[in-house]
C-alpha cells in the first residue's frame, strides 16, 4: 500500500508570527497522525523557521518550487541544495500557478524534479488539467502528459516522491472534483505508474480539499491522502484533515 500523506501549501501567506502561532496549535492537535506523513511547504523564505519551529513534531517541510540549478546567476531562484539546508524534506513540482504564472513546461517541471532528486529532495509532483480542457474531453491526456514528461526524465526517480492531482478548475474555487471524478483520475495516474513499476506512489488529490469533504476523498482505493491549500492556513481545519486521513 502506498503510504498517505496529508501536505499543506500555504502559498504566499504567513509570516514569522504565523509561523509560531501555527506550529503552537498545531502541536496540541497533530498527535494522533499516526500512519500519515504531514508536509508543510511555506513560502521559501520562512522555511527556516517553520522547520524549526515544528522540530518537535512529526512534520516534514518542504519547499514550494526549486530552480533546475544548484546555484548560479538566477535572481530571486531557490536550489534544491538551499531548500535542504533550510530544513526541507520535499518539494512540489509543477502547482498548476506555477505553470500558469511563471511559464513553466513540462520540460522545467521534468528539470526541477530531476534537480530535487539531485539534492535528496523528495518531489511532489503536480498534475491536473484546466476547466476548458475537461470541457473538451482532454482531462486524462493532459495529466498523462504531464506525468509522462517527469518519468521519461527521471524515470523510476519519481519513486521517492508523490504525484498530486489538481484539477485546475477546483483549486482555490471552493469547487472540489467529486470523490468518484477523483478516483476516475487518480486509477488512470495509477496504471500509468504501474507501467513503470511505480504503483507505490502515493497519489494525492488537491483543489479545495477542507475538514467536510476530506473523509469521502479519502476513503477512494486510490486516493491515498490530501494537497491543501487554503484550509492549510488554518491549524485547526489542517489537523482535522489530518484526522480524516488518519480514520
Ligand atoms: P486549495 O489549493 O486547497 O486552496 O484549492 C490547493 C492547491 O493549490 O494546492
């Protein structure tokens, strides 16, 4: 059985003061995460501190994009090394605003992951397809693509990581993929990894998972945790997710 994982990204929110009034409620509540690995990747500049701010718990960090090279002359870029050195286990590859904002490729994606890999950072790869390509009955080749992308470059690398599913349409938009849309996508992300001996990869749903709908995903054979964004902000919503996965 793949391992579940529930991961929180928070975007571009918080602040020093955030982090320790986070990781203060969250220390009451995230005892009972046994069988869940729980990823918290906070904006780059703040994962120094929420790393060591949740020393104690059992909560990985990690960071939100990494560039393809380990240092250089890249102005405002993070390497995979840095992220590291700052106390990060993971990072996501290809969230659907980094694609739509910051023009990247598959072929960057297929880059970062292979970079992370490089400095022992777990990626968590994010796939999912836009309203208008659902619409147009392209949903499966566009996540296949972008899966395919990252194997045909990294191949079985992907293994230490987590493939996320986040239909564009459903993220930060209160609209979530119903339980059964999910498992659709997810048994097909399934089998394509199956292929290439990777069925151990813990496939992660995203795109306005909260405390009210988080149980019915989870239960789905292969949804097998959660990628939070906006409830993640909240400790309280996030360990009661947690808690769904846990169940
Ligand atoms: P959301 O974001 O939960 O706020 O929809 C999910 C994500 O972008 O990872």
């Amino acid at each position: 059985m793949p391992s579940r994982i529930v991961a929180g990204n928070w975007k571009m929110h918080g602040s020093r003061t955030f982090v320790a009034g986070y990781a203060a409620a969250l220390r009451d509540r995230v005892g009972s995460a046994a069988g869940v690995d729980v990823v918290l990747f906070p904006p780059s500049i703040l994962l120094d501190a929420l790393s060591r701010a949740l020393a104690e718990l059992p909560v990985q960090v990690g960071v939100q994009t990494v560039h393809a090279e380990a240092q250089g002359a890249f102005t405002g870029e993070t390497a995979a090394e840095m992220a590291v050195d700052a106390g990060a286990s993971w990072t996501l590859a290809g969230h659907s605003e980094r694609r739509q904002y910051q023009g990247e490729t598959d072929a960057m994606v297929a880059d970062r992951v292979a970079a992370a890999l490089r400095a022992g950072l777990r990626p968590m790869l994010c796939v999912g397809e836009s309203l208008d390509e659902r619409r147009a009955g392209q949903a499966e080749a566009v996540v296949l693509r972008q899966l395919e992308a990252v194997l045909d470059r990294v191949g079985d690398g992907l293994g230490v990581g987590a493939v996320a599913y986040e239909p564009v349409w459903a993220i930060g938009t209160g609209e979530t993929a119903s339980p059964e849309q999910a498992q659709a996508m997810h048994a097909v992300i399934r089998e394509a990894l199956t292929g290439r001996g990777l069925e151990q990869v813990p496939l992660l749903y995203g795109g306005s998972v909260k405390p009210d709908n988080a149980g019915a995903l989870f239960r789905q054979p292969d949804v097998d945790g959660g990628l939070v964004g906006g409830a993640s902000l909240d400790a309280q919503a996030f360990a009661e997710i947690i808690a769904a996965a846990v169940e």
